[in-house]
C-alpha cells in the first residue's frame, strides 16, 4: 500500500508488483487543478466567476457534469454540486486548514441553482457556483482503477476496488468498528457531518448543504456508507441518505443503483438496508 495527500485528503492506493503509485498521482493532481474551487486558476474556478453561459468545458470538466447531472438526478437533486456558493457562504470558502468561525449566518439563501449540461456545453444560472469535491475525488478513484492504475483505491473514505475479497471496516465517528462490509469488485464510500466541523454564531456548522434549506443538514445521523459499483455513485449515495435523514435507508432500500446502505444515528445505533452485506462487530 502507498499514500500521497491530494484533493485536501489522503489518498490510499494497492499496486500490482512492480508498480508505483506515479500514474495514480498525476491522475488526482490533474483533476485537482481541473476541479477545485479553492486553485484560482483552475477551469473549475474560472467557471465559477465567469458570468457567461453556455460555456464550453473540457472533457474531463465536461465528464465529471455529466456524472454529477445523473446523481442529481438519481438523488431527489439533494446531491448537487450548485451548493458550491452556499458552503462558501456558510464559511468554508478555502482549503479546510484556513476555515475560520464565523459571527453571522448568510442572509441571502435564495440564489438559482439552475444548471443543465449537454455534451461539452454547460448553461448555468447567473451567479451560480460549483463544488465538485466529493464528486471529483469518487469518479477519479473509479478511473484510476478502471485504467489498471491501481487495485484498489482509497480516496479519503471514497473507495473502489478491483479485488475479489476486498473487505473495509466501518468506524462509527467515534472511532469504533462496528461492521465489516465486504466490497469485492464494488465501491464504497463513507459521508459524515462530523467532520470538518466550524461554528457559524456559535452552533456547529458542516459541509453538507440540504439544497432545501440552503443551510447545512439537520440529520439524526451522523455517518452513512453506502456500496455501489463506483466510487462516485457510492459518495452522492452516502451524501443523499445523510440529507434524507430518518428515511435515508428506506429510499436507500428503493434504489437500484445502490447495493446496500449502513448508518450510524446519533444516539449511537447503527442501522442497515436489509440489502446491505455486513458482519457486525
């Protein structure tokens, strides 16, 4: 196993013999300078303060939409990189390490996140702004090991394997393994509300923008995991399940795209879609 930071996280990847994670590497570096919103000169961030529309998009810009367009889609539009205004709104407008508390709220919650790709040409709400974090860091874990860049990929909890007998333990957030899930030749990814924390006029404030309340979630659960067959099908999943709340597993259960569904509430108690393949702990 070899590890290298990117996309503010730590990414984990398993070789073949006689391979290194070189190719790996320059993957998430180049999606990085693509994608983030914190690079000013990344196509992403020139996106964002552009008001023009349609814009014509790279194809690797234009591909991650593509994918995003459809998890949206697929997830009741609660999984939507439009909240990119919204999260910097609420305080984490640079690299986690430089977010600071904040004394107010935003006020103004009411922006358009109205947004539509076809092909490379993407037409957007004036003013709109995007964060493909999550999204990003799934889909290239999926290509790194869809190009044999590696076995296994594990991108900050977005993970996508290529092994028969993968198996990843889940850690409730308080460090504790509470079930085995054995992923094989799937994906699994991990969300949760309690990390990368601040306080917004002295309540805790997260990551995770609800699209109906333009404000971070208010959820009974604290983590939720989800199985699918990529990695970043799996992260809108894990995202959608937290932002559903009581009913996350129930609409986990309805979907086809979703493999199984675990989460931890914040009492503690750890529930699953009766879909999900898990040894409990």
């Amino acid at each position: 196993m070899q590890s290298f930071d990117a996309m503010g996280t730590t990414v984990t990847v398993e070789l073949q013999p006689g391979r290194t994670a070189t190719g790996v590497r320059r993957l998430f570096d180049h999606v990085e300078q693509v994608c983030s919103r914190f690079l000013t000169q990344s196509e992403l961030s020139e996106l964002n303060a552009s008001p023009a529309s349609p814009a014509e998009l790279s194809p690797l810009l234009a591909d991650i939409f593509s994918v995003a367009q459809d998890l949206r889609r697929w997830t009741d539009r609660l999984v939507d990189p439009a909240m990119g205004g919204l999260v910097s709104a609420w305080g984490y407008d640079k690299t986690f390490p430089s977010v600071v508390d904040l004394a107010n709220p935003p006020t103004d919650l009411e922006a358009s996140s109205w947004w539509h790709i076809e092909g490379s040409t993407l037409w957007k709400a004036r003013g709109l702004s995007f964060d493909l974090g999550g999204i990003a860091k799934g889909w290239t874990a999926d290509i790194a090991v869809e190009l044999g860049l590696a076995s296994i990929v594990n991108a900050g909890g977005d993970l996508r394997s290529n092994h028969a007998d993968t198996e990843v333990d889940i850690e409730d957030p308080w460090g504790n393994i509470v079930a085995t899930v054995p992923v094989g030749r799937r994906a699994l990814a991990t969300s949760s509300v309690t990390r990368r924390r601040w306080k917004v006029a002295g309540r805790d404030a997260h990551h995770l923008i609800d699209p109906r309340t333009g404000a971070p979630a208010s959820t009974p659960i604290l983590s939720a995991t989800v199985v699918c067959d990529r990695a970043v099908m799996a992260e809108a999943g894990a995202k959608a399940v937290l932002l559903h709340g009581e009913d996350g597993l129930s609409w986990a259960d309805d979907q086809e795209w979703i493999d199984g569904a675990l989460a931890v509430w914040n009492d503690g108690s750890v529930y699953a879609t009766g879909s999900m393949e898990a040894i409990a702990v």
